[in-house]
C-alpha cells in the first residue's frame, strides 16, 4: 500500500489503515499526501482526514455501551503534541491532548463520570495519575504489537493527566 499508485479515494482510506497497525510515520506521510492532493477538497478526503487525526494520531474511541473512551497517542517526530477541544462524546463533549506518546490528559465536559482507557505504545513499568501508580494491562494487536493501558474514572468537569514510563 505505501508504494502503489493509487486513486484520491482510495487514498483516504490508508492513514488510519496504517494507524490501526502502529504505523503512525507510514500514516502520517499519506496524510501529507491527502493535504497536498488537487482533489484535496472532495468530501471523502476531508472525511478521511478528519478521522484520521482524530481516531489515528490522536487515537480516540468511544464504547458508549461500556461507558468508556479510549485514546491511544501515534505521534510522530512533525507531530510531537495534539490537542482537540470540544469532541461530541456519549451526553457531551471531551477534549484532549497528547503531550507526547506517553503523556496524555483528558476533559471531561459531559454530564456524568466515564472509564478512561489511556493505551500507551510498547511494555511500560508504570502508568501515574498525580505520582499515584494505575493498575497495568499489557495487550498485543494483530501484528504484535505490543501496548499498555490503565483505566481511570473521569469524573464531570475534571481534568486527568496520565503518564507513561518505561
């Protein structure tokens, strides 16, 4: 996929692809393309990017059934902080940012608590909240990749910054 010529639609569809397997710097080159594209303003490019930094780079999901988000940061060395202000989330919004790959902090402007599920890359020794250590939760994609996560209640109108260390 990184090498074959290809159409703008079909185009749109490889940053979070890449995203999805830990490929961020792969994801991050089609979004440059995506940018820099004449057909740059058809509603699927627009769309696609969109998506792309807000559920790729930035690595935001929602599992509204299990009252959960999960954010898993892909920066790349041009991306090195993100920050998304007022996502509509579950009964409201959220906003976040990524101060790096292991250093994330979470809004929660909705109207009731949620499970923050905070996914860092690669086996960490420790995820804190304010020096406070989290449980662990070490997981693998479909290509081995390897991650880790805690979880954390977010309550309403709270700021939680977690932190990652090897």
């Amino acid at each position: 996929m990184e090498t074959k010529e290809t159409n703008v639609e079909i185009m749109s569809y490889c940053p979070l692809l890449f995203y999805r397997y830990g490929k961020a710097e792969q994801a991050y080159t089609f979004i440059q393309k995506l940018f820099q594209n004449e057909r740059c303003d058809y509603p699927e490019v627009s769309s696609a990017l969109l998506e792309s930094i807000v559920c790729g780079t930035a690595g935001l999901q929602v599992k509204a059934d299990e009252n959960k988000i999960v954010t898993y940061p892909q920066l790349t060395k041009q991306t090195s902080w993100l920050a998304i202000e007022n996502i509509p989330v579950l009964t409201g919004k959220i906003s976040l940012i990524h101060y790096s790959n292991y250093k994330t902090a979470i809004v929660n402007k909705t109207d009731k608590s949620f499970i923050w599920r905070a996914v860092f890359p690669g086996k960490l020794k420790q995820i804190s909240e304010s020096g406070r250590a989290l449980k662990l939760f070490v997981q693998k994609d479909a290509l081995g990749n390897v991650s880790t996560y805690a979880e954390i209640i977010c309550p309403v109108g709270e700021m939680i910054v977690l932190e990652g260390f090897n």
